[in-house]
C-alpha cells in the first residue's frame, strides 16, 4: 500500500499492515467524529494507493493525540497508543506538528469522564502518557517503510 501526499510516498507497509491501519482509522474517524483526511489515490480504482489531504489529516492527528492524552481509562489507553503513535510518525512524514501536549506539572490523566476506570486504576501522569506517546512514534517511524 502507499500513503501519499502529491508524488511523495510517505509510508508504504504490507498490505496487511496498511489494511489493519485502514481499520482503525475508520474507527477512530467514528469515535472523535473527525475525517482523518486519507482516501482514494491518484490510480483511481487501486486500494492500494491513498492520498492524504494534510489540512484534514493535521485536524485529525490533533483531535486523536488530544483524546489519548486526556483518557482516564488504562484500557483504552493501551489499546490506543499503538495507533497513535502510527498516525503520529505518519503526520510528522507529512510536515504536520502533531501537537503533543505538553505535560503539565500535578496534572493527572483523566479529561474525558464518559468512559470510567473500574476499579479505579492508580492516576498515571499526564507527563507520562505524552512521554510515552512521543517516544513509540519516534520508534515507529524507523520501522515505517518509505
């Protein structure tokens, strides 16, 4: 597969890879209620070429890297770290500033309230998940075939 902006190739992973990554950008368009800005390429008809519009695509990585930062629920934050950090070192390919927050000193992970931790998990640091985030999608970018 290839994720493209104009005639530059940003990430060009297996098939499976690209497909799994498709999935979850379908869901996480559906839970933030945002475009993620990826759809049909420049060979129209090919499943296997994608265009990214970077306007749409930077709305989108802002709205997910905010909502990972501020869950309150260590489930959803494992689940979801992985592709964060995906779209993450894919948006920095593209010239986009993810826009990680910064951690702020005492602050406790916890703003979005409508999905609760039960039993109530030990307050991770908001420190901790945006190191956390920053880190894996510094990683993943050398595993992420051009």
């Amino acid at each position: 597969m290839y994720f493209d902006i104009g005639d530059e190739t940003l990430w060009n992973p297996s098939n499976g890879a690209g497909r799994l990554f498709m999935r979850q950008v379908e869901l996480f368009e559906a839970e933030l209620e945002l475009p993620s800005g990826i759809g049909q390429g420049k060979y129209w008809g090919d499943p296997d070429t994608l265009e990214i519009d970077p306007a749409v695509y930077a709305e989108f990585t802002r709205g997910l890297v905010d909502w990972h930062c501020r869950t309150g629920h260590s489930v959803i934050l494992a689940l979801s770290e992985g592709f964060v950090a995906t779209a993450v070192a894919l948006a920095r390919r593209a010239g986009i500033e993810a826009e990680i927050p910064e951690p702020r000193s005492g602050d406790v992970r916890g703003g979005v309230q409508r999905d609760v931790q039960v039993p109530g998990a030990p307050p991770t640091t908001s420190a901790a998940v945006v190191t956390a985030l920053d880190r894996r999608a510094w990683e993943l970018d050398r595993w992420m075939p051009r």
